[in-house]
C-alpha cells in the first residue's frame, strides 16, 4: 500500500502544523470524515481539505502532512479515487 492509514494520525503533532485558516488540529478529523462512507461528509471534508491545505495554490506546513494520507485513501477507497486524484 502507498502513504500512510488513518490509524496513524495521532503520530503527528497537527497543532503545531498550520494551514490556511490556523493550526491544522483539525485536519485528523477530517481525513477521517473523507474517508466516511457518507457522500455529503465526505464531500464536506475534502472542501474543507482541499481549500486549508492548498488554498489559492499556497503551501502550508500541514500541506506536506497530509499528503500521504490522502494517497493512502485514493489508493483504498474507489469511490474517493477520482476526487482525490
């Protein structure tokens, strides 16, 4: 398998990680909800994902975190597949 499962989020110290609207303490939870198999939570969470980890092309220090995790949840999860990629 590519990136990293969501069973190792807690490795991370996501509030000392920021992204476009602060401290990316949240980010956890949000992986977890795109990866729900509720379409509307899920979609909920990557427009929240994708704006706070790359907003208006800007990089910020949670961008590089999560990248593997969302390749890990493109490479498991079909229906999030074409979203992610």
């Amino acid at each position: 398998m590519f990136g990293r499962s969501l069973t190792e989020l807690e490795g991370l110290h996501w509030a000392e990680l920021e992204h476009a609207y602060g401290s990316a303490a949240d980010v956890p939870e949000m992986l977890r909800r795109l990866a729900s198999s509720n379409e509307e939570e899920s979609g909920e969470a990557w427009e929240f994902l994708n704006s706070a980890i790359l907003h208006q092309g800007d990089f910020y220090s949670a961008t590089e975190a999560v990248l593997p995790f969302l390749i890990h949840l493109a490479t498991t999860l079909p229906r999030q597949r074409s979203r992610l990629l």
